[in-house]
C-alpha cells in the first residue's frame, strides 16, 4: 500500500515537471483548493487533491501572486498531514501543499514525502480565504460542491 501511494506521487511528480508552468500559460500560479472545513469520506493526499479539488484558481497577476506566495511562509512549525490535504499552489518552479488544519509545506517539481511527520509551517487558514475570496470570478472555477 505504502509502494503504491509512493509510486502515484512519483507519478504525479513526473507529469508536473513535462507539464511544467507553460502548460498553465507561462506565469500563472495555478491552485486546487478544498475549503478547510470540509471532511472527506476518503482522505485526500498530495497525489489525489487535483482529482478531489472543488475549485481551481488561475492567478496571472504577480501582486497577486506575490501575496499568495507570502501568505504560504509566514507561520509557526507544525506537523503536516499528507491524508489531509486541502491545498496544491503551483507557481513558477515550487509546489505548495496545504492540509486540512492550514499547513504548508514547499517542494520543488519533483517531491518526495517522508514515512511521516514532514513538518510544515501553520499559515492563517482565515488569510487564506480571503484572498480567495479577494479573486475576480473569471480567476475561480468551481469543480464541484
């Protein structure tokens, strides 16, 4: 089971780094979100949040952008939970995941998650949403409900 979790993550990995930022139109940061207050029957991991997204986010603006990116690294250590994931941030050449309690971790196109207790850091899940909610209609597309 664990092999297998592994192998989809590499999977994904490897489809992020051919994608790579111009399959999201050169400078966008492109965002799956999962509103934090939801709970899912099945958990959600870092290899599953695109297919499990309710909503995805195009940011082209850099302001924006440099706004997300900032709320992603303020905040204190925290353990991260990989079967919690709310969040995936691509931008440029990092890749943000953010779990159900607000914790990010960083990594570069290719990652690779520890056996357990990745620490992360603990962002303000309010901030967040309002910067989601800050966003113009045609930067939101809703997934499902």
């Amino acid at each position: 089971m664990c092999c297998l979790l592994k192998l989809k993550m590499v999977v994904v990995s490897f489809c992020l780094l051919l994608l790579g930022s111009s399959a999201f139109g050169g400078d966008v940061t492109t965002v799956y979100f999962i509103p934090f207050e939801v709970e899912t029957y099945a958990p959600v991991t870092p290899a599953t949040i695109i297919s499990q997204a309710w909503e995805k986010w195009t940011i082209s603006s850099e302001p924006e952008t440099s706004r997300l990116i900032n709320l992603l690294n303020l905040g204190n250590q925290a353990d991260f939970d990989e079967k919690r994931v709310r969040g995936l941030v691509i931008s440029d050449n990092q890749t943000y995941f953010i779990d159900s309690n607000g914790v990010v971790i960083r990594k570069g196109k290719l990652y690779m998650f520890k056996e357990k207790g990745e620490l992360g850091i603990t962002i303000e899940k309010t901030a967040f949403v309002e910067f989601r909610d800050s966003l113009r209609a045609d930067q939101r597309q809703m997934l499902r409900k």
